[in-house]
C-alpha cells in the first residue's frame, strides 16, 4: 500500500505551562511549527491561532503516517492537552471522490427477517 499525501486540519489545544512559556520567551510559533513539521517531511500550508479556543490550527500536506508522527511528538512535548487531526478535501477532490463512489457496488443492509435468523441461528 502506498502512502499518499493528503491535506490535513489540525487542532491543538494549548496548556497553561505554553501560555506560560510565552510570556517568558515570546517566539514566533508558526515557525517552531514549520521546522516540527519538517523534521518528519510534512509541509505545514498555514497556520492560524484561535485565541477564544486556545488553539493553534495549521493546514497541512503529509502522510498519514507523518501525522501521526506529529501528534505522537507534540503531545509528548507537554504543550498541548488534545490535538485533533482531520482529512481534509478540496471542493475538486470531493467532486472526483463522489463519481469514483458512484461507481462501487453499494452495500446492502439486511433486512430484519434476515437479522432475525442470524439471531435465531446462535
């Protein structure tokens, strides 16, 4: 199987000690981000700060395998308390995703007299 390489949202959560820290070392966190990120050969888009969330948010190109990496680091780091990583597809890609779908078998659901008698066959 091969990993492809997709955009992704990702959420994260800053704790009190991060706060902390950047009243006692102001930086320039989207560039911490950046060289994170490319410490793992991901590609970090954008990144944002959601001050009423406490959140940092940052668009990213990576593997899935690459994410996972990052989340793993940064919540070891102690800087954040949860980071949400979500697939993300342009309006294209949703429009090629939906013709390819249309093309596969579609799953069919038992009916009830059908799940009755897996129920009474155990």
């Amino acid at each position: 199987m091969r990993c492809m390489v997709t955009r992704y949202i990702s959420k994260a959560k800053f704790t009190p000690d991060a706060f902390r820290g950047l009243l006692q070392n102001p930086t320039d966190r989207e560039q911490i981000a950046r060289e994170f990120g490319d410490g793992v050969g991901a590609e970090m888009l954008d990144f944002y700060f959601d001050f009423s969330a406490c959140e940092a948010i940052s668009i990213w190109q990576a593997t899935s395998e690459q994410m996972r990496l990052l989340k793993f680091q940064a919540l070891s780091s102690g800087a954040f308390t949860d980071i949400y990583q979500s697939e993300i597809l342009t309006s294209a890609e949703l429009l090629d995703l939906s013709k390819s779908a249309a093309n596969v078998t579609p799953l069919k659901a038992p009916s009830m007299d059908e799940i009755d008698r897996m129920l009474l066959d155990e």
